[in-house]
C-alpha cells in the first residue's frame, strides 16, 4: 500500500532491513529475518520487535523508499505484505514515474514530484475505503493493516487500536487491540509465535475491569466460556468505556434493529469514530443522572461554584448544558443537583467580572449564580442566544416541581403559570382532578387528626420549597411537567386518536382494568377506569414498540390518586422512558438487568443470606413484582405511596436499597427456612404487617388493601422507619455504582436471552421437521459451527423444497427434489446441512440466468440425475416416501468415495472442543472456490437426460403468464438443438448416415414433453452405468455451452429465469402453511 511520505534516515535502519531491488531513484528492502530460510535468530528479534514497539507488527515486511542522488535522506512511500504486492508497486514506479523523473533539473523537484504523486494515489485509493480523508494518517495505515492482517468483512470499521499485553495464562503477549463495529480483534507476534483473536461483540457475555496480585488493572471479557485478559493499557477507563459502548450496540442491533437503524450515526459504520462514541456515553451518563429526554445531548461542561442560599456557601460541581437545559451536581453528586429548562429562564447576566459569576434568572423571581467560571462571557452569550431561541411567551411555567402529595392543586397554587391553565375544556372526555380529590374530599372544617396533620405537613412542605425552591424536589417530575408544557395539547390529541382503536395492546388493557387496586373506591367506579383507560391507550398509542405489559396498570392507578390525568400521562413516560428503560417491553430486559444488580448487591451487603440459598435464581423470582410494580403489588397500598415518593425521589437506587432492607429485616428467619416455598411464605407476611400509621387513606381502603387482620407473627413494622433504615443502612449505595453493575449485568442478560432465544428456535425447529426418535437428530454435532450442526434427510429436504423453492410448481416436482438432495449430497451420507439448502436457495432466488440453468442442467446429470419413469403411470409424478428414500440412496459409494466423503465431512472443529471460526471460513471459502468450476469443465448431457431436461423446463412453465409464449420458445431451442446435432453428425461421418438420427422437432414437442418417444428413453438405475459401445455411438448428445447459447437466443425464456421472486412472501406463505397443517385445519 502507499503510504504519505515520510523521511527516513537509512543509516539508523541497515540492521533492521535488507536491500532487495535498486535504482536510481527508488529502493526497495525486506525487513531483516522475513522470507529467509527459518527465519533465524535475526528474524525472531526483528519480528518481536515489531509487534512490541510498532503497529505495523508482521504486516508489513517490504518497503519502498525514494532517493536522489548524493542524499542521506530517503523518503518511505509504499509497504507490502507480500512480495508481489511490493513487486506490483515497483514495476508501477518503473513504468509511469523513472520515464518522467528524468526531465528534471534538481533533486527538489524530483523529490516534489514524487511525494505529489503518492498523495494523489492515496486520496485516489481513499475514495473507496471507509477510512475518512481527516483520519490522521497513522490511523489510515492502521486500518489498511488491520484490513489485511484479519481479513474480516470490507465494510468492517476500525474504531481505534490499543497497545496492550493478552493474558495467555501467565505469560502476556505483547501485541495490538483492534476495536471495529462488529469483532474485538488481537494480534501479536512474539519470539516466532503469532498470535490472532477474533471475537464478535455479540458473543460477548461479562466485559469487567478487575485486579488481581499479578495484574494491577485489566479488562476481563469473556467469550462462549473462554476468558481473555488484557492488561498494560495506557489508559484503561478509556478503553473500557469504548469496548463497552460497541458490546451494547452490538446488542442493540440484535434486539433493538427498529431504532438502531433509525440512528444515523450507528446505522452507518461510516460514521461510527471514537470521538462520537465517547462524546455519546457521555451525553447517555448526563441523560441518566438528571434522568432527562433521551434525545438531550451534552453540548458543554464547566467546572464552577454554585451559591446554596439556604446553606448560605459555595458548593463545587459541574455545570453540564444541552439542547434544552442547564443542570448542575455538586462535587459528590447529593448535596446538590438542579435543572433548569432553557424555556425557563428569562434573564442571563455577568454578575461579578471579578469572580467571573454568572446569574441565570428563571420564571417565578428565581436566580441561580455560578461563579469561577472559566469562559463566563462566552457562556453568557451562548447562553443569551439559546435561550432567547427556546423561549416561548405562550408557554409559562415555573422550574419548580412539587412532589407527589394528596392534593396537587394545592401544591401548584404558587405557580405563576400552571401548566394545565391552557387545557382545560380542551377536551370533555380528560379528568383534570386527581381522584383522591373526587373521592376523598377534604373539608378544611372537618378534617380528623390525620387529616389535619397531613394538611399541616403538607403547608410546612409548601414553605420549604418558598425557602429552599423546589428544584431540590424530584427531578423526574421536573422533566414530567417540562414535557407537559412543551407539548400542549398532545395528550388530548392521543386519547381523541386511540380511543377506539383495537389492537392487542387495547385488548389486554381491558383485561387488565378491573385488576388495578380494586380495593380502592376511585377504581370500582366508571371515573376511575375510564381515565386509566385513556392514560394506558392513549401510551400504547404514543410507543407502539413498548405497547402495553402487565405492571403498567398498577403503577398508572397511583399515579392516578395523585395526580391530574394528563399529569399522570407524563409522569408514566417519564418511568416507562427514562427511569425504567428496557422495563416494560415483552423481554423486560431492563427489570432482569436489574433484578442482576440486585443479587450481586445482595452478594456483597448480605453474604450470610447467599451461603443459605446458594440458588439465586430465588431472589430473581420474589424480586421481579418488587421492580416491575415498584412495590405497589406486596405492600399495602398507604404503605406503597411512600416507596413511590421515593423512587421519584432517588430513582432505581430507592428500590435496590429498600429490597436489601426488607432481606435484612427478615434475614434470620430466611436462615431457618429448608425450601423456598418457606422463604416466600416469610416474606408475604412481612409485607402484610408493613403499616403506614400517618396515611390520610380512609381506614375502608386501608383495610381493604391487603393487610391481614389475622394473626401474624411478625410485628408491625412502619413504611417510615423501613425506608429510614434503608438510607442509613445502604446510603452509600451510589448512582455511578449502579450504572456502572447496570452496563456490567446487560451483557450477561441479553447473551442468556439469545441463548434461550436459539435454543427454542432449535426446538421449535426440530419440532417441525423432526421426531425425537429421527435418525438426524444422531448427527447433530455441538461443536461445529451453528449452519452445519443439524442435517436433514431426503424425506425432510422434499417438505421444505415444496414449501420454499421458486420451482416447486412442477409436476414432477418430487423428481426435481430428488435430484437437487442427491446433488447436494456429495459425500453420499444421505443428508445435507443448512449451508447447503441455503446456497441452493440462494441461487434459486439471486442467482444469474447462468447459474440458474447450470443449476437445472446438473440435476440432470449424475450423480444427481436418476430415472423414476419405472414407475406405474397412474401414480403420478408423486413419490412416496419410500420411494424417494429409495431413490436418494441408489448409488453406492466406491472405496475412492468414500476416502473422499470422509475428507468431505472432516472440518477444522471436529474432535475439539473449541471451534476455530477462522479456520472454518477459510475451509468454506475454499469450498465456494472449488465449485466455482468451469461451464466448460460440465461434461455433455445424453439424449435420455436431454429428453429428461427438456420436459423439466416444459413443466417449470405450468401457469406462467407467458406459458404458450415459453412453450414455444422452448421448442424452437430444442428443434434447433437436434438439427445441429443431425449435422455435426452428418459432417463427422458424410460416407454413412447415423443410425440413431433424432426425431422431428414436430415429433419431440408435439405433447410438450408429456409424450416424448419412449424408445429413445433408455432406462438408468444409477445415472451413470456402463453402456455398450455399438449404443452409445449411436446416441446424440449436447454440451452445456450449445444448450445456454440456444436459451440466450430466446428472450421469453430469459425473462422467465431472470425474473425477481419475492423470498420473504414465499416464507411468510411457507409459515402458514405449517401453521394450518399443524393446527389440522
């Protein structure tokens, strides 16, 4: 390859290279140990070298270099791999550069011409590659080299390379990470011993970093059971945080396709670069800590001060901005955290040049002063402009949030604007009372003690929030009400839209209804159901992907009791989006993700529990309704709304912390427990006797609500202090730890899923076209790879050609399936495996008019072609099953066959427990070689089998638009086919005429093929018996070359082959097929 000119200084390089060719102006040199007998010591030092030091490793063992005369300095300008690579190279320069060079005056000129005429074949060379033209140029040579070195796929982008050590038990390796869209590759050459790992991000199961006595820092990644450990990065979080990125998408593209592939940069590996990869993990990290829109992308960070009124100090942080917001966290991520929308703000200042403060004035007479920033002027005017561009007159809401109490109106009076003002009457069919209010109304005059003490702690929350403001308050209601007001009117829109409308989503919503806190009076009336109605449909309306899953119900009803109906909309977006991402979908892959984190926390917070129940699949079991109903299913409802105050409050990390605390409570009897029926029993009678003493609830719904007033052995146990117990217990739980386990734990999930996914495929598979007692399921090999681990037999191929093949509307159709099983069959054991069906399909389908009838006209040929006319006419072309088993294994093997078959099925995995995928697509490619073979290497089809073929291509036209034009297309080309065989005979032998002359072209197509004169049929048993010799010369026959000459000539039948078939609808049409047979309709 050519490379951008560099200077080299030759002197400093004679031990390490060794001149090959020369001339004037040209040199070129292998490295020093590469192409010599056995390499020698040199060799091994040389290559060692490479692959500790540099990049190019063993790939590139020529160069060449440019001169002038009487100059020490020589300019690199192209490498090779091999020796005809630097050969073409050189032979390039002698032809089109010394001719030129010679008309020069000055060595600068020459050397200015030459260094212009390689970076123009570079710039020409880039044009095609998936290398960008900025890319630095070392990149550029290390994705060529990476290209070469791994021979993956074209379309591969190399994302960046690392030096780094790989682990081979206790000795490291030296050598190169290569980090691409889709493989996590390592090459290494050390002392003689080359070392290349491919392993596809999808088949990667844990990615951790660890430490151990021997290795301070690596990264563990685990691969089909295998460990591979890479260490001495320079910088390791670097690394990580890349590989982990490019596992996830991997993931994604496999259970996500729909919205990876709306994603312009992931969609095109073009577009995938490390910088847009780091700038994104960090837009996700800033999106999931102020649990904001995913759309948001981080645009700027500043370090600075921000002025805590209340605690009357500066507190460090970081100011993070994006498209639509401002946010800042304090240094340890708790004591402080804001968020302020950009729609919000109203005035942005430079209040002290000195400090360099900045004061960011918002709606409702709030002011927030940043200072020590270091850019503060330019982030004024940024500032300035953007929100000058977000703010909207018509839209006037506060930043403040109120948290979920008993009367939301109450608790939004002091908003300047409300959000709900322009909505409502917009719509008769939407609530705009929350229903505690409806059903519980609260009559100042007559209140009980709870309610009394409930309406004075909620004034006391009210004057907090004056004090303190409310942006301190919950950070997921803030994004709530902030998508509430920049989309008015869409709720309403949706609910007009959806109501209505039947789907699956709508029908298991009705189901579902009557089941979401019935005990409650607001949900035993049409109000109540109504309203959750609207608010479920008019989601599965809005995110038809997510839909609707079952635990949506119950977390909707809360929300209902609290807060007004387009409200409550919001906020089930806000969990559903962005708490709970990945929750609430037919996987649940966000809540198994989880319920993993969760075990691991228990391993390391309640280690005496995990050596009693060594199953933790337990704990995965009891656990699930804790994550996907956020509690509200175990406990009592009056205790449940405090456990959703919280996860509002504090997100996952509230959920995590309080199943710890409810473990640990009950931890002693868990330890006594011999079964987990025992272990379950326990703890539904720890969560009846969980109480709730300050609840405003009518005592009615309290008692209907679940709690047992039967005796129980455990004692009360308030909601208050457990979740109290829970903070100080696990309060150093943190947000950065969860997410981190949260990415650490994906992997292993979705890898379990896909392997649970394979398996019923398998099953479903084997379902279909197996019995359990079939003789294929005695071949099935683990070790191989997965196209060639199962095989089908004769009978089974036979159902699927019918059902899937564009050629099964024959009549004789169970001969042409015959034909194609024996000619797949090569090594005679009487199945084939799915790579072979599918590249018969493949060629079926997409292959060229060429290989279509080279297709055709080899079934007619042994050893795949077989007469089956020995049987009774009356029976049809329809073959019974003993018959086509027959049939298929009519031909015995010779000795030479079977040394041959047994070759055939040899493969680089047998035997081993370890597949070796390289070696394996380098034996299927030199399989697709070998059959590449020559049309002229076809040997010629005799007259039996051209009678045969013909009749084949007059049954193929059955019921084609075109069928009369293709019958007689077909014979004029047979009609012709025969005279010029008539007359290459006549010229061969001109003294006497040829006892078997063929019979009239009107003779041969009189019937299309139906009637064909059987005396000229001359019966086989195995397509390629011994023949007498008086008959065989007597016999005519035709080369595949004459009969795709004569077919080209025919533009009916061109069309005919050349025709587009729509796969997928034969496979959907193939699907419901099976489906009607099975069911027995």
């Amino acid at each position: 390859m050519w490379l951008k000119p560099e200077e080299v200084l030759l002197k400093s390089a004679l031990k390490l290279w060794v001149l090959e060719r020369s001339n004037e102006y040209f040199v070129l040199q292998r490295r020093r140990g590469y192409g010599e007998e056995g390499g020698g010591l040199a060799g091994l030092l040389v290559g060692t070298l490479d692959a500790v030091l540099d990049s190019t490793s063993k790939v590139a063992p020529f160069r060449i270099l440019h001169q002038t005369p009487d100059s020490q300095v020589y300019w690199s300008i192209a490498c090779g791999a091999s020796r005809e690579e630097i050969s073409e190279h050189w032979e390039w320069l002698e032809q089109n550069v010394m001719k030129t060079l010679s008309v020069f005056d000055s060595n600068e000129d020459i050397t200015s011409f030459v260094q212009g005429k390689i970076r123009g074949l570079i710039a020409e060379e880039s044009k095609g590659s998936l290398v960008k033209e900025e890319d630095p140029e070392k990149f550029r040579e290390a994705h060529l080299k990476f290209e070469k070195c791994f021979g993956l796929p074209e379309q591969e982008k190399l994302v960046t390379y690392y030096s780094c050590s790989y682990w081979r038990g206790r000795v490291p390796c030296q050598g190169w990470l290569y980090l691409s869209t889709s493989f996590l590759s390592f090459y290494s050459f050390l002392l003689g011993a080359e070392i290349k790992l491919i392993i596809a991000w999808d088949e990667i199961s844990k990615l951790e970093k660890t430490s151990n006595v021997i290795l301070t820092e690596s990264i563990h990644v685990c691969s089909r059971g295998e460990d591979y450990y890479f260490s001495m990065f320079l910088h390791i979080s670097e690394t990580f945080l890349l590989m982990e990125q490019l596992a996830l998408y991997a993931f994604r593209r496999l259970f996500d396709k729909e919205s990876f592939e709306n994603d312009p940069i992931l969609r095109d590996p073009l577009q995938i670069t490390k910088r847009d990869l780091e700038h994104r993990a960090h837009s996700e990290q800033f999106t999931a800590f102020f649990r904001l829109p995913g759309a948001e992308t981080l645009r700027e960070v500043h370090e600075c001060f921000l002025w805590v009124p209340f605690s009357h100090y500066n507190t460090l942080g970081k100011m993070c901005i994006s498209e639509n917001y401002i946010c800042f966290a304090s240094q340890d991520g708790c004591l402080c955290c804001i968020v302020i929308p950009m729609r919000e703000v109203v005035a942005v200042e430079v209040s002290d040049p000195a400090s360099r403060s900045v004061s960011i004035a918002t709606r409702g007479k709030r002011a927030f002063r940043f200072s020590e920033v270091r850019d503060f002027e330019h982030l004024v005017s940024k500032l300035r402009s953007q929100c000058g561009a977000t703010t909207s007159p018509q839209h006037v809401v506060t930043t403040e949030v109120a948290a979920v109490v008993p009367d939301p109106e109450s608790a939004l009076d002091d908003y300047e604007g409300h959000p709900m003002a322009s909505h409502k009457g917009s719509s008769k069919t939407v609530s705009t009372e929350a229903l505690m209010t409806v059903f519980h109304p609260q009559d100042v005059e007559n209140l009980d003690a709870k309610l009394l003490k409930e309406k004075m702690k909620e004034q006391s929350w009210n004057i907090l929030f004056i004090e303190c403001g409310r942006g301190c308050a919950l950070n997921t209601l803030a994004g709530a009400v902030n998508d509430m007001a920049t989309n008015p009117g869409y709720y309403t829109e949706l609910v007009e839209k959806s109501l209505g409308t039947c789907t699956l989503a709508t029908d298991e919503i009705e189901r579902d209804l009557r089941r979401s806190l019935p005990e409650h009076p607001a949900f035993q009336s049409d109000t109540g159901i109504s309203a959750l109605r609207r608010v479920l449909t008019a989601y599965a309306h809005r995110n038809p992907k997510i839909g609707y899953c079952q635990a949506m119900n119950i977390l909707t009803s809360v929300l209902l009791l609290y807060a007004k109906e387009e409200e409550a909309f919001w906020l089930l977006v806000a969990v559903c989006e962005r708490m709970l991402p990945d929750y609430f979908n037919r996987r649940i892959i966000g809540a198994l993700v989880d319920q993993a984190v969760f075990e691991e926390l228990i391993r390391d917070y309640l280690p005496q529990l995990t050596e009693h129940i060594t199953d933790m699949t337990f704990f995965s079991s009891v656990s699930l309704s804790w994550f996907l109903t956020l509690f509200i299913s175990v406990l009592p409802i009056e205790s449940a709304v405090n456990v959703v105050d919280c996860f509002f409050y504090d997100g996952i990390k509230a959920i995590l912390q309080l199943g710890l605390a409810v473990l640990d409570y009950n931890v002693d009897r868990l330890l006594t427990c011999k079964d987990d029926a025992e272990a379950v029993t326990v703890l539904n009678r720890f969560f009846d006797s969980v109480t709730n003493k300050d609840s405003p609830l009518p005592p009615a719904v309290q008692q209907a609500s679940g709690v047992n007033e039967t005796k129980s052995q455990h004692p009360k146990v308030d909601i208050t202090d457990l979740i109290r117990e829970s903070k100080e217990k696990y309060g150093e739980i943190r947000f950065e730890e969860v997410e981190s386990m949260r990415r650490r734990n994906r992997l292993h999930v979705i890898q379990t899923l896909e392997a649970t996914t394979k398996q019923n495929v398998k099953e479903h598979f084997l379902s279909c076209y197996w019995t359990m007692n079939s003789p294929a399921l005695q071949h099935h090999d683990p070790s191989l790879p997965y196209l060639d681990q199962y095989r089908i037999d004769c009978q089974q191929f036979r159902v699927l050609h019918h059902l899937l093949s564009p050629w099964a509307r024959c009549a004789n159709r169970d001969s042409l399936a015959l034909w194609t099983f024996r000619l797949l069959d090569e090594n005679l054991d009487g199945l084939i495996n799915f790579k072979e069906f599918a590249s018969t399909l493949d060629v079926m389908y997409y292959g060229s008019f060429t290989h279509k009838l080279k297709l055709l006209f080899k079934m007619h040929m042994p050893p795949a072609f077989t007469e089956v006319e020995s049987l009774s006419p009356s029976k049809g072309a329809r073959l019974s099953k003993e018959e086509l088993m027959h049939f298929s294994q009519l031909s015995v093997s010779s000795p030479e066959d079977s040394v041959e078959a047994g070759a055939l099925k040899s493969s680089p995995e047998k035997g081993k427990g370890k597949v070796d995928i390289q070696a394996y697509l380098k034996q299927w490619q030199d399989e697709l070689l070998k059959k590449e073979e020559n049309i002229k290497d076809l040997p010629r089809m005799n007259q039996s089998q051209f009678i045969q073929f013909s009749k084949t291509l007059y049954n193929l036209f059955h019921g084609d638009p075109e069928e009369e034009l293709l019958y007689r297309a077909i014979a004029t080309v047979t009609s012709l086919l025969l005279k010029m065989e008539e007359v290459g005979r006549k010229l061969h032998s001109p003294t006497s005429p040829a006892k078997g002359t063929a019979p009239p072209a009107a003779d041969f197509s009189a019937d299309r093929g139906d009637k064909l004169p059987e005396a000229q049929a001359t019966p086989r048993t195995g397509g390629a018996g011994p023949r007498d010799p008086d008959h065989g010369a007597s016999e005519w026959s035709f080369a595949f070359e004459q009969i795709l000459a004569s077919l080209l000539n025919e533009p009916a039948l061109v069309r005919f082959f050349e025709k587009p078939v729509d796969v997928r609808a034969k496979l959907e049409h193939a699907k419901a097929a099976q489906l009607k047979v099975r069911a027995g309709v």
